[in-house]
C-alpha cells in the first residue's frame, strides 16, 4: 500500500477560491436560449459540483437527478468514499471472448470501512484505487490527492486510510510485489474438487466453461486465498462479517471462469463464493457468504451457484432446512426465484390451493422435499396469490386483508416474545404503543403490507414465465 501527495498542502486562501468557484455560475445572457425548463443555471451549478466532487448523480428511469451534500461544498477536503474507490482485477483481454469483461468496477456500500456516512475526510482530489492478481488475488492498494489536512488546532486532521483498511485488507502488498507475482502467478490453478460444470453463453452464443468448486478448508494455500478473494464483500454486503477459519463447520464453495486463447485454456479465474455453515444440533444449513464479482453479475451465475447448495443439501439426511443469514434484497429475489421454480407447478400451490392461503401441509411437502422453511412457504405462497388475483378485485382485497391480518399477528407475537430486562424496555414500550393506538397500528400495517407488495411485483412475469413453460410442456 502506498500513497502519494501530487501537490503542496493549499492556502487558506486558495481554499475559499475553490469553494467560491465551485458553486458560482453564468447566468444566461438569453433566458430564451436556456434549456425547456429554464435550468440552465441550476444545470451549470450541478456540473461544478460534480467537477469538483460535492455532489452525486444518480440515473432514474425518467430523468437525471442530483444529490447535493452541502458538507462537502463546504468542506473540500470531504469526499464520498464510494466516488473515489475503485477496484481494478488484472485480466488479460487477449483471449477468444468477444464480449469485453471490464476490468474497473466501483463499491456500492463503505460504511463498515469508513463510517455510516460513507465519507473520508481531510484530503482534496482523493483517488483509492485497488489492484488485484486474477487467479491468486493478491492484492495491492494506492491513493493519491492534491492536498491534505493537517491542522490538529482546527480539528482539521486526516484520516488514517490505512489504519481503516486494516481489519479487512491485512493482506495488501507494496505495487512493486505485485507486479513481480504477476510474472509468476499460476492462471491456471483452482482450488477444491469441481462439483458442476456448465456453459455461460454471452451475447454472440460463444460458449465460456464455468466450475464450480468444493474447497478443502484444511489446505492452508486456500485459506490464504480466501482471506484475500473474501475482503472484497465488505464494499458489497452489508453486515459482511469475518468467518471463523478453525470453525470445522464451514464449507466453501468457489466458482471458477475458463479462458480461452487460439482455442486453448490459458487460465481458470474465480469470480465468485458462497460459504456455508452447518448447524448439526439444529439440524440446518445456512448460506451465509454469498458473492459473484459484480462485472459477472447478471449472467445467472448466482442461480446456479445457490442451486448447487440446495442439491448439495438436499441429499443429506442429517439437515432438515436450508436458511440464509441476514439476506439482501437482491438475494432474497435470487432466492425466491429458485423456490418458486420447485413449487409453483405442483398441484398442492395450484391456483385453486392458492387462494385458500398457506396450509401447514404445505410447508411439509416443501420442508421434505426441498428444506424450506415454513416461513419461506408462507412467502412464495403469497407471492403466488399476488400473481393470481393481480386481475381480479375482489379476490386481490382478500388477499390484502389476509396480509393486514397476518401483520397484526406478527406484533402481538413480538410483543408477547420481548422479554421485560432493562435494555429492552424502550423496545417494549414502542412495541406497547403501536398496538394500544389503533391509528398508529392501522398506519403501520398499511406501510408494512404496502412495501411487501412493492417487493412483490418484480416476481409476477416470473411466475408467469414458469406458469407458461410448463403449460407448454403438457
């Protein structure tokens, strides 16, 4: 690791100028030749911003919007940390593939690095960026900036990038022991014994072998290599945590991309992970790490990743459920997607089973057939029945107030399982307050049941698409 300083520390002077210049603008000598909107100026003031780091854009479907910290335009030796980090993995382009891998890609979270709001402080023109060996990932880290705080009298003092990088990165080299273990990296090396092979076609049908791979934890040349490939997730998972390497319950499973070159492999690259815990008294299975690079993100390489656990696990008597620790939205549909495609076609979660709501013999046959959990059913049984009365009112308001219901339920359960110690009481009584004032419940149940609708909807041409392929099929 190694920072560099590309200029001398800025007057105090030269800071205001760079504040005042970077939220001044022309106003048009013509109003008629500004924009439809008459935005020009606002326009001018946003392209400052974004120039000079004080503000973010983001992409919507309907138009380009702004995020304005008025911090950082008055502190400029305040940046996000998600603008200025970047990670970049050294691949060697020169291969078969006609489809371009980027070799950059950004964070989408920081806050288990530099605090909850993300921002690093005491440095102008800050630039992170992460190198990283393909195959052994090794990896190796810079930054640079123009100026740096340092006047402990203002409270103007920097932060110890390194020093937060630590618990995570403990692993980094100098760029120079980077660029000698390139020349001798092993491109062709995997760890653990290949458990399913398949081919990822890209967009011009050119087919690319994937493996996927079951690691032996008491190698100690793959444990080093996990430590390495595994600090990534703590810019990509929130709650990202550490896992206890002597804990023998773990188990590792790593997926592996082959390159071709002149029609020969020339190296297999991981591009992603997935541990997972056995608990042997409770009788489960539980996903825990679960990580695809994101510049393979979106090719269904998660799907098939999570497909291989649950057959994985399936097939062992001594585990009763597969359940996942603490997962993200994003996981969550993953996940919903593999279980709705075992049971949206069998005749216990047909249409006319649906309605009726979520029976125990229900969670039995997905318990012992696929070890879900009861709580999980109940979940692709509602999103079931959002799809299936999406078209008809009056079924579509029972389904509501079956959700309202349930809702309610839920509170009075939490309430009646909080127990009465001292650092619960404020949990208690707000708990006590939403279910005593009838508004405020019928509010919150109205919120609550809303928003699991919201995530309902991207499941519907989903459903639609299974309900179809198997309809074509008879």
């Amino acid at each position: 690791m190694s920072n560099k300083n590309s200029e001398a520390p800025h007057t105090e002077t030269e800071n205001f100028a760079f504040l005042t210049s970077a939220i001044t603008w022309r106003e048009p000598k013509n109003r008629e030749t500004s924009d439809d909107n008459g935005n020009h100026a606002e326009n001018q003031l946003r392209e400052n911003l974004l120039a000079c780091g004080s503000a973010t854009k983001v992409r919507n479907a309907s138009n380009d919007s702004f995020d304005v910290d008025y911090d950082l335009i008055v502190n400029p030796f305040m940046v996000r940390a998600l603008d200025v980090t970047k990670f970049q993995i050294l691949y060697d382009h020169e291969s078969d593939e006609t489809e371009i891998i980027s070799k950059t890609f950004s964070p989408t979270m920081a806050h288990q690095v530099f605090g909850t709001e993300e921002v690093i402080t005491g440095y102008r023109n800050l630039l992170i960026n992460f190198t990283i060996l393909p195959n052994s990932f090794h990896t190796s880290m810079e930054y640079t900036y123009s100026a740096m705080a340092n006047n402990p009298l203002r409270l103007e003092i920097a932060d110890n990038i390194d020093e937060k990088l630590q618990e995570w990165f403990p692993h980094l080299i100098k760029p120079e022991e980077l660029i000698k273990l390139k020349e001798s990296e092993d491109l062709m090396k995997m760890f653990g014994d290949i458990v399913l092979s398949f081919q990822l076609h890209d967009k011009d049908n050119i087919p690319t072998n994937i493996y996927i791979t079951k690691c032996d934890p008491n190698v100690a040349a793959f444990l080093d290599f996990h430590k390495r490939f595994q600090a990534l997730i703590v810019f990509f998972i929130d709650a990202a945590s550490i896992i206890d390497y002597t804990d023998p319950n773990w188990v590792y499973y790593y997926v592996y991309k082959e390159v071709l070159k002149d029609g020969k492999v020339v190296s297999r690259l991981p591009i992603g992970f997935c541990t997972v815990y056995m608990f042997t008294v409770s009788k489960r299975a539980r996903v825990s790490q679960f990580f695809i690079l994101p510049n393979y993100q979106q090719r269904g390489l998660g799907l098939r990743l999570l497909g291989l656990i649950y057959r994985e696990f399936q097939n062992q008597d001594d585990f009763k459920y597969i359940t996942v620790e603490c997962p993200c939205e994003e996981f969550s549909m993953l996940r919903d997607k593999l279980d709705l495609a075992f049971i949206a076609n069998l005749p216990e979660f047909s249409k006319e089973c649906v309605l009726q709501g979520y029976t125990p013999a229900m969670g039995i046959l997905a318990q012992k057939r696929w070890k879900l959990t009861s709580e999980q059913v109940r979940h692709l049984v509602a999103v079931l029945r959002c799809y299936y009365t999406k078209t008809d009112p009056e079924q579509h308001e029972m389904f509501i107030r079956n959700l309202k219901l349930n809702s309610y339920n839920n509170y009075k359960k939490k309430l009646t399982r909080i127990s009465s110690k001292a650092a619960k009481e404020e949990r208690v009584a707000r708990l006590k307050r939403i279910v005593d004032d009838d508004y405020m419940l019928n509010r919150t149940i109205h919120r609550d049941v809303v928003n699991y609708v919201k995530r309902m909807l991207p499941h519907m041409k989903y459903v639609e698409s299974l309900l179809a392929q198997a309809s074509s099929k008879v």
